[in-house]
C-alpha cells in the first residue's frame, strides 16, 4: 500500500446516508478499529459525532461503543503496521494541534475542486479533461 497524505476527499454527501444512521456509525466504530485509531482521537471523533449528528449524543454514542466492542472483542486490524503508524502519528499532529489552538494539517489550496472553476478559454461545451486536439 502506498501512502498518500497529500490525498484529500470532499464528500458532497453526509457519509452513510445511504444507510440507516445507527448501521453506519456502527460500521463507522468498526472501521476504526480496523485502522488502528488511537482511543483518544476515537473519544474525540465520538464526541464530535454526538454534537454534530442527530439524535443528538445517540450516534456518538454508537460510534464508541462499536468501536470499543470491536476492540473487546479483539477484531482484526489493517495488517499494514506502516499505515497504521502513519494514522496514528497524524492523529497525534492533530491531537497536540488541538491542545497548541493551531492547525495540525494543510488545507487544499482554493478549498479543494468543490471551489476552483474552470479556466478561461475552454471552448463552449468544452471539458477541462478531454485532450486538445490540432
């Protein structure tokens, strides 16, 4: 596996909207067990989760219990220790980021490809990735 920090998504729709939300912070809590997370950036993203979603509290509240669960139950991880040394040590960044008020990470710059438009000069009907042909 190679890793790729400088890779960013932007999700144009809450994830696991597909499902039903308890389903998808359950399956959330799994993953992250699956990737390693640190217990304390799962707390956080647990708490965040209770303030943001709706019901308020409930899916943070399945989210950690998920993830505690998989823990308890000593669910496999990702057998690349590398990648999970990377995540961990971005969530360190991030954690002592937090407790510093600075920002750990890089944003996109022009807030990612939601935001940049398309150049000047394309012909009408144009895309941006079709090749130019002479």
């Amino acid at each position: 596996m190679i890793v790729a920090p400088e890779l960013q998504v932007l999700h144009y729709k809450q994830r696991g909207s597909r499902q039903k939300w308890w389903i998808a912070r359950w399956e959330e809590g799994i993953s992250m067990r699956f990737m390693g997370y640190r217990l304390e950036f799962a707390l956080l993203r647990a708490g965040n989760r209770a303030i943001r979603d709706r019901p308020p509290i409930v899916g943070g509240l399945v989210l950690f219990v998920a993830y505690s669960w998989a823990t308890a139950m000593k669910r496999p991880q990702v057998p690349d220790a590398l990648a999970m040394s990377a995540l961990r040590a971005e969530q360190r960044a991030r954690l002592r980021g937090l407790w510093k008020r600075s920002e750990a990470t890089e944003t996109i710059p022009g807030g990612g490809p939601a935001y940049w438009s398309i150049p000047d000069g394309l012909p009408s009907g144009g895309s941006p990735f079709e090749s130019k042909s002479s």
